[in-house]
C-alpha cells in the first residue's frame, strides 16, 4: 500500500520537482469536466477541469455529483485513465464528489489512477453542525481514499508538483474580500487555533508559468482572486497573470464588489478570462467589461470548453 498522508512544507519538494521559477510550460490544455452550463455532458452545480501541460496530466477538483466528471469524460472521449494526481482547491462537496467513484472506476485498468491527491492544509479541519454532525465530508472521504492505496499530500506553502507547475497552498489573504458563504448549519471550522468563522484557510489554486506570463485555475477563489493572483505574482515577479480560469465566486457579489474586483485584475494585465461556476454569468459580463475584455477573450465556462496554449479559448457552442 502506499504511504496514505504527508505533508509538504516550504523546505521541502514534491518528488519530481525541479524547484525552479526559471522554468516555463511550452504546452498546455485546460479542458471543464464540470460546471452548470454544458451544450456536451451533465450539467451541475460544481467545478472540475483536466490540466495537460508538457506531457503532465492532473485533474482538478471532481466535479459535485459521484458520476458527473467521469460520463463527461466519457462523453468528451477523455480517458483519465492516466492521470495520477488530482489537486482538490477546497473541502466543499460541489468539488470532491466525483473522487471515490473516479478512483475506484479508473483503477481498474491502473491502479495509479488518482493515487496522489494535493491538498491545502485545513482540508480536513472540522466543521462541526449546530446539530452535533460534521459538515465536512472530506474526512470521511479522506478514510475511503486512503483505504484503496492513494495518499493525500498536505501543502502548507507554495510547492511545485512538476516544472513550473505549482500550487498555491493557503493564500494570504492582505485584501478583505469575503469570497465564500456562510453555511446555515455549521458552527464554523475547528482549527488548532480553537473554533473559528470558516473563511475556507484551505482554498488552493494551481498556476502554470509560461513565456506568456501565469496561467491561474480556481476552484471557487474563496480566498479571493485579487488575493489569490496578488500571491501568484509574489512567486513569479514581473510576470503578468495571462490566464484566469475556474470559479471566482462572484455570483452574488454586488456591482460595486465586481467593480473593485475587475479594476484589480486588470493591473494584473489578464489577457483571458474563463468564468465557470461559481463566478456568475452576469458578473462575468461585468468583469469582461470593465477589463476591456471581448467575447473572444472572456466567456463563460461551460462542460467541455477548454483554453489552449498558443490558441486562446475554445469556448463550444452554448458560450461562444
């Protein structure tokens, strides 16, 4: 069986890495699995995206429903056979549903599949209900996984899984924006520094540099995507953020939250914007706006569409 759970911190590096900034992708493909508009597959209130890039391959985030990504994979003839390593960016549900099932189907012709999960630390924290239950499905999950050979990779800082392919971790958080819900039902996150709001500490984000400047997935961007790029680009100074894909969590942000969020982005100098998820259809017109954005460069995320390397956004037919 293999080691089930380790923790990477910033002294240390995940086996493969070169641990170089100098680095840069050459080829990348970023292809939805799961999010709520779909003219291919299932839609769903979720996030899930394939990242190929140099020859590696990594699912992020499983889509909410356990077979969502695995018939849009189908659908979309992808085999994610081969893959690996999946990051989860976040403990919530309409993230991690489709993992057991993904694992247990795949590995039937590769005991490898999904083995290597990359996590943020907080994942597994706690979230006890006002009823005496827990809110956080991931620790369940964490067991089940766990018992079929896969192990968990808990990143306290920034770490690189493959050259110039990196993951956040947990996000700084210097601007105050309150990207996330409250839940009705928790009491907040149990965290070694006693019970707390649950701001979600362990939302990630994976960022690949390339000679165009950073390409940034989300999940949800609980942490904020001002804070989530301003982190990216401590990494990898003088280097502009090319890319925004995933879920910013704008969907029922105020025009005034979008504003500030679009004017912050754009010194980032984003070229594009894929907006799945949680991002909200009429914020994304809002932020393409006020970015300076075209429907060319800015669309809304749907189940199948994909941003290429060199190319710009496939978008598919219902977002073109």
């Amino acid at each position: 069986m293999l080691l089930a759970y380790c923790t990477v911190t910033a002294a240390q590096s995940v086996p493969g890495s070169t641990t170089s900034k100098r680095a840069q992708v050459q080829t990348a493909r970023i292809t939805i699995l799961s999010t709520m508009l779909a003219d291919e597959g299932i839609g769903e209130w979720g996030f899930s995206a394939l990242v190929e890039a140099d020859g590696h391959r990594i699912l992020v985030d499983t889509g909410a429903h356990p077979t969502t990504v695995l018939e849009n994979a189908r659908e979309l003839h992808i085999d994610l056979s081969d893959v690996e390593d999946v990051v989860l960016t976040h403990f919530h549900g309409d993230h991690v549903g489709g993992l057991m099932t993904l694992r247990r189907e795949l590995m039937k012709r590769n005991p490898a599949s999904l083995s290597r999960v990359h996590v943020a630390r907080g994942i597994f924290y706690s979230r006890p209900t006002r009823s005496g239950g827990e809110d956080n499905s991931m620790i369940e999950i964490r067991k089940q996984f766990e018992a079929t050979g896969g192990r968990f990779i808990e990143h306290d800082h920034a770490a690189e899984i493959f050259p110039a392919i990196w993951l956040t971790g947990p996000v700084p958080r210097p601007f105050p924006e309150r990207n996330w819900s409250v839940s009705s039902v928790s009491l907040g996150v149990r965290t070694p520094q006693g019970l707390v709001e649950d701001n979600i500490p362990d939302d990630q984000s994976l960022v690949l540099n390339t000679s165009k400047g950073l390409i940034v997935l989300t999940g949800c961007g609980h942490a904020g995507i001002v804070n989530i790029l301003t982190d990216a680009t401590s990494e990898y100074r003088d280097t502009p953020v090319y890319v925004v894909f995933g879920g910013v969590h704008l969907f029922a942000a105020k025009d005034r939250q979008v504003e500030w969020t679009a004017d912050k982005m754009k010194t980032f100098g984003v070229s594009y914007l894929v907006g799945a998820h949680c991002t909200g259809i009429e914020s994304l017109y809002r932020l393409r706006e006020r970015m300076g954005l075209t429907r060319s460069t800015a669309v809304v995320g749907a189940v199948g569409a994909s941003f290429v390397l060199g190319e710009g956004i496939h978008p598919g037919s219902i977002a073109q």
